[in-house]
C-alpha cells in the first residue's frame, strides 16, 4: 500500500513510501527505490497526485533515529516527503522483513487494480 514517496523533481519520485495494515493501524514497512524505469516512476507520480494529503498516513513515523541502511524517516526526513491518501496499492518484491519491521531489499513490480488498500497485511 502506498503512503506516499519521496520526490524527485517536480513529475518524478526517488522513492515509494510503503505499509500495511495491522488492525486499524497503517503501518510504514519501507522505502522502494529499484524496479522503476523514468517513465513508470513518471506514471505513478500522475497517478498519486490527486491523492496528496499534507500529513503521514503512517502510524509509525517519525522513527526516533536513522536505521542501518537507510529504511527509515527521521522526523528531520519527513518533510521531504510528499504523502498521499492510502489508496494505491503496489505489488512489492522483497526478500524478508527485517528486525524492525521494515522490507529489505524491496522491487516495485507495478500496481495492482485488484486489491483493495485495506486489504494489505503483512505477510508471513
């Protein structure tokens, strides 16, 4: 589920903001950076426009420091980001969670028409 993405110019993005559900919380599971070309990352900046808000949808950020690899938003970081409405849904390739909760090594693989943003867990 997209929560918002860190901008790169005006009609591009360096980084998807990504979480997912647990109860009624949205939670920030991490940054997606590989798996874009420049027109996709394009794309999904039209399509993420409408749904801009000016606060996180995130229950878990600020994080209180900068994690090992850089998958975290300090509250120094959080005004970079632009963040939208939770209701795109991208299909993410990763490897594991890590130890705190965040996707390590996470893909964009495109955008999924056939599930809702509620509807994002965490899997397994």
């Amino acid at each position: 589920m997209i929560g918002g993405y860190r901008p790169e110019g005006s009609d591009s993005l360096d980084a998807l903001l990504v979480g997912y559900y647990a109860g009624r919380e949205l939670l920030f599971a991490g940054k997606v950076r590989a798996g874009f070309i420049p027109p996709v990352r394009r794309e999904v900046v039209r399509k993420l426009k409408p749904l801009w808000i000016d606060r996180s949808p995130f229950a878990n950020l600020p994080d209180d420091k900068k994690s090992r690899w850089g998958a975290g938003i300090t509250a120094e970081e959080m005004h970079q980001m632009q963040w939208t409405k939770p209701q795109l849904v991208a299909q993410i390739r990763f490897v594991e969670f890590t130890a705190e909760g965040r996707l390590r090594h996470a893909a964009f693989l495109g955008l999924r028409t056939d599930k809702e943003a509620r509807e994002v867990r965490r899997e397994s």
